[in-house]
C-alpha cells in the first residue's frame, strides 16, 4: 500500500487524517507507505519510486489535484486507486463515492483488496494530448476558457475556502473576460463526427459531472459509460452569464439556449491563447486532444457505493443547441 499526502489540502485536513488512515490499514493487515512531497515535483518522483515495489493499491490523501497527480501513475495498471477526500473542491470523490471518514477509506481499501469482485468499480478517464505530444489523465473535468481563468484565480486564492472560493473568483474575473473564438470536433474521423467554430465563454470536457467543489457543469456524465460530455456556453453579456451562473449547482443550466451539449468519445479543442486545466490542474495551452479511456483504472469503494449493474449505460449522443 501506499498513502500519498499533500499536507496543505484542506489547511491541513489531509496530514491529520494520514495517521488514522494508516493505523486502520495496519490494523487490517497492510504494509503502508506513506509518500510527501515538498512539491508536485517532489511527490510524484516519490510516488514513482514507492510502485517500483509491487504495490496492491495507492489512497490519494488530499483535493482533486492529488488524486490527479495519482492518477497519471496508475492508468492500465493494476494499482487499484482509493481517494480520502481533504480538499477543496473534492469532485473526484464525490464522482467515486469515497468516504469521508479516515477509517471508512483504510476498510474500503482493505476490503476492495480481499474481495475486489464487491467493493472495487472499474471506471474511466479522460487523456489529454497537448501540441508538443505531451500526455495526461484526468477523472473529473477538463475545461478552457472562462472557468479556467477562474480556476487559476481561485487557485491563488486562500480565503474563502470550498465553493465559496470558485464563486468569489468567477465575480472577480467576470468583468475583464472576453468571449473566446473556439474551434470544436467532436468523434474526429468516425461516422458522428461534428465540428462548429464559435465564439464562447468557456467550454468542459467531463467525465464526471462537477468541479469547483460541487459545479455540475457537465450533469449527464457518469464515471462508466464510456464517453466524455461536453458543455459549451456561447458568448453572453456579463447580465446573461450571471443569470445562467448560478444554475450551474444545479445542472440545469444545460436546459439554457445559449448551452450546447454533446456525448463523444474523442474531442478537439482549439483557441487563441487559451490554456486547459483538468481536475484543477494546469495542463497547457490550446490545442489539445481528448479521449476517453475506458475502464482504465480500478477504484476501491464501499460495497454500498458501487453500481449495481457494474457499469454505465455507455450511450451516445449528438451535440445539442
């Protein structure tokens, strides 16, 4: 086993919550080590040289962006993934059914270890392929545009904390942004495919549902059923995108005309000095590629949580509005 901490998610959360998860998982028979880092840099080469020892499972200790430094190591491995959410948006787990309580994650893991038929849920991500060939995995949401200019604000942000964060950054942002001239293909060289080129505010690529501590930006994407979902928000005076806004807790903004929707497996995503971030990570600048993976890695969850049907409904869609 091992537990990867990022000792300042939460203002702490995460290292108080280190120790309990540890303890239990010893009690449960399990070798645990545990892996810091001074920086993301730091705490990936030290992921990495931990699961140079066969390793049954990782817990990602902290907010989306540990669970998404975990991920790039344990994508079509057979590491399974557990995530003890102490963050500040914690979407990823909220999208896996992770538990809050420390001793709750060790016995999901344990559990998902012994019996993995029951408590383990094979689920899928999206990769991300920049300019320059570079590749990285996502669980959440990608995004470009206005939110990703919100997301590096609220990044830099200490007060408030949660969702109230990502909300003070979108008031603060809202009055420089500029409606952004985007090129999109959906399901490149396949029989579906679709393009459109149009000016907007901001689009997202999910996989699962919400970012910014509970945005249900992208309400139809589950986990499992093999496709991405893409939500694009055309260009909107400050008056407008204000009163969509706040719909976006809901989901039901999606219902809006000025908010297109589509089901693909792969997306193209071009724009004019635009950078896209994924699970609250900054990941470079346009254009990138996207696809989904799926199945592509094992997450450890209490039985209660796991679908029962063991999987998504794999639908597809065309692009609406």
């Amino acid at each position: 086993m091992v537990l990867v901490v990022n000792p300042w998610s939460g203002r702490g959360r995460a290292q108080r919550a280190a120790p309990l998860i540890s303890q239990r998982l010893h009690e449960r028979g399990l070798n645990v080590e545990v892996v810091s880092g001074t920086s993301r840099q730091d705490a990936d080469d030290r992921l990495q040289a931990a699961l140079s020892t066969p390793t049954a499972a990782v817990v990602a200790c902290g907010g989306d962006g540990t669970v998404n430094l975990v991920l790039q190591q344990l994508v079509r491995t057979s590491v399974a993934l557990a995530v003890a959410p102490y963050g500040t948006g914690n979407d990823a787990a909220a999208a896996l059914h992770s538990p809050h309580d420390p001793v709750a994650v060790a016995d999901a893991v344990a559990d998902g270890l012994a019996e993995p038929q029951a408590h383990s849920w094979a689920v899928d991500v999206g990769e991300i392929r920049t300019a320059d060939g570079t590749v990285r995995y996502y669980l959440a949401v990608m995004s470009s545009g206005f939110d990703s200019s919100v997301n590096a604000r609220a990044e830099a942000m200490r007060w408030p904390t949660g969702r109230a964060r990502y909300v003070a950054a979108v008031l603060a942002d809202l009055r420089r942004f500029r409606p952004v001239p985007y090129s999109v293909v959906i399901d490149a060289g396949r029989e579906q495919e679709q393009s459109f080129r149009r000016r907007g505010m901001l689009v997202a690529v999910g996989n699962t549902r919400s970012y910014g501590g509970g945005m249900q930006v992208c309400p139809a994407a589950l986990p499992d059923d093999g496709h991405l979902h893409l939500t694009f928000v055309s260009e909107l005076s400050v008056p407008r995108f204000l009163s969509v806004f706040p719909q976006v807790f809901r989901g039901t903004h999606v219902r809006r005309p000025e908010v297109s929707t589509a089901v693909a497996t792969t997306v193209r995503l071009d724009a004019p000095d635009q950078t896209a971030y994924a699970d609250g990570e900054r990941i470079g600048p346009l254009p990138v590629e996207v696809r989904v993976v799926p199945g592509a890695v094992r997450v450890l969850v209490p039985p209660h949580e796991r679908p029962a049907d063991g999987g998504g409904s794999g639908r597809g869609g065309k692009a609406r509005g």
